[in-house]
C-alpha cells in the first residue's frame, strides 16, 4: 500500500446572482474524467429550458462543441481543472470539475459489529 489516498473528480454547479432560479446547486463525484464531462453536459443539459436566447444558444454551442469535451477530459486527466461558465440576464451559473483526493469511509455496519471476547 503507498498510503496514497484515492482520487476522485468533483463536479458542482453554482449560481450567483440577485434572483433567485429553480435549479438549485448541486454536485456529484465521478470515478473518471469523461464521467465528470458527461455530468457537467448532462446539467447543462437541463438547465437549457430556463435559459433565454442568448444564454440558450451559448449552452447549445457548449453542447456541440465536441472538442471542448475532449479538452475538459485531457484538462482533467492532466489535474487542472475544467470550467463552464454561463452567463445569463440573471446571473451568471458555473459548471467546474476538479480532481480531488477523497478519505476512505468506514462501512457504518460493521462499525456496530462488536468482536466477540476470544473464548477462554
């Protein structure tokens, strides 16, 4: 073991602005670089209906535009991190994903599992 910790991508999807939106924060992990593309494009994606044109077109050419996709991948593969943003009349909404190191978590039930005293 190198006692190295497992790594992981972080993907979250923040606003900010004066107005208050429907979609609210959110963030997920994934196990791989084209995963956290794939979730970044995929909130993107429902965000699309809320959008007005300008920000609606914006997103669409984000959408189809497959070598940004391969430039987020390669971006995160190499450890940097990849953004989206999106400004729109309301504010401004930002899609990131960056590779971060997670802690290992105990299984909740074997941490009630007690071990028997040795028999005697």
């Amino acid at each position: 073991m190198t006692g190295l910790l497992p790594r992981t991508y972080w993907c979250h999807r923040g606003y900010e602005g004066p107005v208050r939106v429907s979609i609210a924060p959110t963030g997920t992990t994934a196990a791989y670089p084209g995963l956290a593309v794939d979730w970044m494009r995929e909130s993107v994606r429902a965000a699309l209906p809320g959008l007005g044109r300008e920000s609606f077109a914006t997103a669409w050419a984000w959408l189809g535009d497959h070598r940004a996709v391969e430039v987020a991948v390669r971006e995160l593969r190499c450890g940097r991190p990849y953004e989206f943003t999106l400004p729109t009349d309301a504010g401004c909404w930002t899609w990131t994903a960056r590779l971060v190191s997670v802690l290992p978590l105990r299984d909740p039930c074997l941490a009630s599992i007690t071990p028997s005293p040795p028999a005697t």
